[in-house]
C-alpha cells in the first residue's frame, strides 16, 4: 500500500494525459456530432445519406479495431500517425457518431410549431438552425451528451495499448514494479471516479445554465424574491 501512495504521482501524470485524450476526443465528436447530427436531420436527401453512412459505419465499429488500424494498418501504406492523434482520431470517430444520433433525435424533438415560426417569419436556413432550433435542441442535448462524455473517459482506458502512457498504462507499469495488482487498479479506479463525477458536475451546471437562458428555470434571485404563503394565506 505504501509503495502505492509513492506512486501516485506516477498515476497523477497518467491521469492527466487521461484528460487531454478526453478533452481532445470530445471537442473533435461535438464538430463531427454537429455537423452530421444538423445534417442527418435538415438537410437535403444526398446529405442525410451521407450523414447516415458515416453513424452506422462508426457506430458499428469497434473502437479498438479502428485504433489499431490507423495505427498499424496505415503506416503499411504510407500514413503514419502519432499515438496520441490515432487514439484522438479513433475515439472521435467512434464516439461522434454516438452523438451525431442524440443531434439528430434533440434537433426533430425541436416543436413543429417553432420551426413553422421561421418559415413564416422568412427566416433563411441557417438562421433558422442557429437561432431557434439549436438553442432549444441544446438543453435536449445535454443529459445525453453527459453520458458520452463518461464513456469517452473510461474508453480512453484503450489507449494504453498503443503506449500512450495514460493513467491505465501507468497502472501497469505500477503493478508490474510493485506486484500489487489489487491497490494499483483500485487507486486507478478512484481516479477515474473522481474524473467522471467532475464531468457530471459541469454537465449538470450547464443543463442549469442552459434551461435559465430558455426561460425554463427561473434565475435564483427570482425564486428568493418569491413569498411564501403560509396556511392563512399571509405574505411572510
């Protein structure tokens, strides 16, 4: 156990290349989601079958098998990449799929009755999508995407065979140095722990944030200010 807290700052700097692969895989999925998602849902027949290609091909894929492809396979033909930019590539494919979906569904969930609003107001296409579609689809979003970004997190975990000293890599190498198998993996798993609930923290803040700026949570000076009625019907 002791040899295990030694380490920890070992498994700290794994950690944190844990939260650039996540951060790096997750803002590389929102463009793809976005684009493909809006797509799939608005745009024309050529483009929503585009759309539906790229989700079920990468939305069938493993993300392992497309990791070791792009970083095996296609050094045998010329194109080499990085670990970090394979693993990077790999889980965003994968996972701005997944999201592309949740675009998808949270932009045709979006009232008819809103998207006649811009038609009548002679709103032009991208006008429409940007100011009144997505800003309500957002808050749609948002608990779905919460739960793809915890599985970006833990799907990280893959990158270790390709030698990306992430915090799973560095588990290995504790264990293999120490022989403690079980306080090596359970430090590891506290850690990813306490990743995944600050994700849900910051998810859940911006589901707040988001709903206030829709109009469907009042801010909370408005709810302070309002009084309480006791069983008399008095003000207090």
């Amino acid at each position: 156990m002791s040899q295990i807290l030694h380490a920890y700052p070992l498994l700290l700097r794994g950690a944190w290349i844990t939260v650039q692969l996540t951060v790096y895989s997750a803002v590389v999925a929102l463009v793809l989601a976005m684009v493909f998602g809006v797509t799939g849902a608005v745009g024309g027949r050529v483009a929503r079958a585009i759309a539906r290609v790229y989700v079920e091909f990468f939305r069938g894929s493993a993300t392992l098998v497309l990791m070791f492809w792009l970083f095996y396979a296609l050094p045998l033909v010329g194109f080499r990449f990085q670990p970090m930019v394979a693993g990077v590539i790999a889980l965003s494919l994968n996972y701005g799929a997944y999201g592309a979906e949740v675009v998808r569904g949270a932009v045709r969930a979006v009232p008819t009755a809103q998207y006649e609003a811009t038609v009548a107001l002679n709103m032009p296409t991208y006008q429409r999508i940007r100011r009144v579609i997505l800003p309500q689809a957002v808050a749609l979003m948002l608990p779905p995407f919460g739960n793809l970004l915890i599985e970006l997190l833990k799907a990280t975990a893959v990158v270790s065979l390709i030698s990306i000293a992430d915090l799973t890599f560095r588990a290995q190498q504790l264990r293999a140095a120490t022989g403690q198998t079980a306080w090596a993996f359970a430090a590891v798993l506290v850690l990813y722990f306490v990743m995944a609930q600050i994700l849900q923290l910051l998810v859940r803040y911006l589901e707040r944030r988001t709903a206030r700026m829709l109009g469907r949570r009042p801010p909370r000076k408005a709810v302070a200010a309002v009084p309480v009625v006791t069983g008399t019907g008095a003000a207090q």
